[in-house]
C-alpha cells in the first residue's frame, strides 16, 4: 500500500501545471510595433507586451531578430512567443495566440510617381513586389496573383529595394504606411489589400493558464482605453475595434 501511495502521490505531482520559466518575446523590426532605438526595444506593440507581461507577473526578455527567425523559434522552441503576428489560416494551429495587439488594413505602395500599376488585365505578373521572409504577406500576395515575390530579412531592406527601383511595389499595414509618409520617405499607396488581426504567437506547449492571464490582462488594455493610448502616444488613432478575433 505504501508503494501504491507512494505511485500516487508522484502521479499526482506530475499532474500539477508547470509553472512558466522566463518567457522570451521576439520580434522584428517593423515601425510602428516593434524597432530598435538606440539599443532600446520600443513600438505599440512592445509597450503592450511589456504591460501584459508585468501584469501577469512573467518573467521574460524581448529580442528583435529577422522574421523568418523570429517565428521559427516561437514554433520550435517552448517558452518563446513571437509578435506581431498576422493570425491567418496557415499558422491558427501552430501557435496559441493573445489577440488583437492590434487590427490593420494591409496595403501596397510604390514609390512616389512610378507608374506601376495593379489593375490592368495581366498585369500582375509583370511586376516585381517585395515582402519579408516568412511573413504572412507572401501567401496573400500569392492569393492576388503576383509570382515574383522578392523576399528580404527585414522590412527596411525591401523599402531600400523600392526606393531604388529594384523591385515595384511592397505591402505593409496602413499604419506603417502611414508612419512612413510622417518620416518623409517618398512612397504612395498603390492598392489597399485585405484586414488583418496581428497578435502574440506562442510555442503550443504554453501553459494554457498562462496564454488565458495574457490573453485577459490584453482585453482588459482595451476595455480600459490603455491600448489606445499607447497608440495615440506614437502618434497614431486609436486602434479599430470593428473585426472579430
């Protein structure tokens, strides 16, 4: 009896929820939501992660990375959230996810007074667009009909390649795009592309109670006005409410 109780009470041990270790947070760099100034991590979206993360009492770090590496490690490696992710179809099931940082339209920008047009018949497949090495991007660009697809570690590469003519038209959310106009760079919407709900993206072996805390301490951002003021401190309007997670 006693190896029995024994047998039980380790079982019982084993069942008991790990607690969550140091939590680390990547992310690229992609102004407004997530850049690096002057070796400080900063955006709307790292401000959000920082406030969740407090509130709910995790200890972790945020590191800025490329893209492509950043969401590779959220999916492989546990203890690592990525943001800010685009929550489409193709990664649902990949991750757990704390959403909506926030809620963007996508367009598509050229530079200021080239020609290259998105609607005439046939004409999509003449045009060279630039996008970002695993984002969720390159599969809408795919869905509207473009296949030369010139893919870049970071958003900053891709807008030098537009700027100097090497590639026609890139995507970015309207709220980028919008900062990029407020810095001056010389580019201009070519087409709006379809809505999008960016969120945290965590590796599927995170606590559940732990993604249910972020995921509460989020809504409780928005409940509150908080979320908007963040946004409203980076210059922009509050963020949009209109579509469901």
């Amino acid at each position: 009896m006693k190896i029995l109780a024994g047998a039980l009470a380790i079982a019982a041990f084993l069942a008991q929820p790990v607690r969550a270790g140091e939590i680390t947070f990547v992310t690229e760099e992609y102004a407004p939501f997530n850049y690096s100034d002057n070796g400080t991590i900063k955006g709307i979206a790292v401000e959000q992660v920082h406030q969740i993360a407090a509130a709910v009492g995790l200890s972790y770090r945020i590191e800025i990375m490329p893209w492509a590496r950043a969401i590779a490690l959220a999916e492989r490696q546990p203890d690592h959230c990525v943001f800010t992710t685009g929550h489409n179809r193709a990664r649902d099931e990949k991750f757990r996810w704390v959403e909506p940082l926030l809620k963007d339209q996508m367009v598509m920008v050229r530079h200021k007074g080239s020609d290259a047009a998105t609607t005439a018949p046939g004409a999509l497949h003449r045009l060279r667009v630039g996008a970002q090495r695993g984002d969720f991007a390159v599969e809408a660009l795919q869905k509207h009909g473009f296949t030369d697809i010139d893919l870049a570690a970071d958003i900053s590469i891709s807008l030098g390649k537009l700027k100097s003519g090497r590639i026609d038209l890139m995507p970015t959310s309207v709220k980028t795009y919008e900062k990029m106009l407020k810095d001056g760079q010389p580019i201009e919407k070519a087409m709006l592309l379809d809505g999008q709900i960016y969120g945290i993206a965590c590796h599927r072996a995170m606590a559940p109670e732990t993604i249910a805390a972020m995921q509460r301490t989020l809504d409780e951002l928005i409940a509150s006005g908080k979320q908007d003021a963040i946004f409203a401190a980076y210059g922009l309007p509050p963020n949009a409410r209109t579509a469901s997670r």
